[in-house]
C-alpha cells in the first residue's frame, strides 16, 4: 500500500460514530430506513460483534452511506479481517449483524471488490 492511501486510510479510521451521524443525519430517508435507525442504536453491539468474529475498521457504503436508503435497502459493509481470520468469520459476522439490524447485510474486504468499483466504494465508506 502506497503511503498516501495508507494516510486516507488512517485519517478516515478516526472519526468514526461522529461521521457516520453526520450521515444519517443528511439524510431524512436514511433515518427512517430501519436499518439506518438500527446502526444508529445498536452500534456498541455492532462493534462487540465484530470484534468477536476479528473483524474490525468497518465501514458503511452504498445507499445507506449515500443518504439515498429505502425501507428494502440492505446494508454495506466494508470490513477487515484480524490476521488468522477466514471468510469464515466473516460469514458469521454477517449473519449476526443480519440479526441485529433485522435487515440484510453485505459485508466484503477491499481485496474482495471488483477493480471497476473499489475505488469508488474505498472512496465513499463511511467509518462506523
């Protein structure tokens, strides 16, 4: 990794709860969709979830980032994986995520996007 990505990458890890509110708020579809409102209070949960499966640096892309979410939108997630870890404990992430948001959830790593949008999505990934 190139040392000005790593710093974009750095720089985006911190603000976390404080960026991904200001997402929310942006949009008043985003926080009537169920799932917005449910990554909003059950965040610390979201959190202890991950941490149990090793995955960590979430963030949220897609509709839900965009402010542009529906009742039938999903939720995105662009995770890493703790050394050791495999795809599966990130299924198993998903899953548990799924049941505490109570709506389906996308959870990949960088490496797991098509070329033609991982800029795009690395671009536009709120921290959580």
């Amino acid at each position: 990794m190139n040392s000005s990505k790593a710093t974009r990458l750095r720089s985006r890890a911190s603000p976390g709860p404080v960026l991904f509110a200001s997402v929310l708020r942006r949009s008043s579809r985003a926080v009537r969709n169920a799932a917005g409102l449910a990554l909003r209070r059950d965040r610390q949960r979201l959190l202890d979830i991950a941490a149990t499966h090793g995955v960590h640096d979430i963030r949220v892309f897609g509709s839900l980032a965009g402010g542009e979410a529906g009742s039938a939108s999903d939720v995105d997630f662009l995770v890493n994986l703790a050394p050791g870890r495999t795809l599966l404990d990130l299924a198993a992430f998903r899953r548990e995520a799924e049941q505490l948001l109570g709506a389906p959830v996308k959870a990949a790593t960088s490496d797991m996007l098509k070329e033609r949008i991982r800029a795009d999505v690395l671009a536009e990934a709120v921290p959580l």
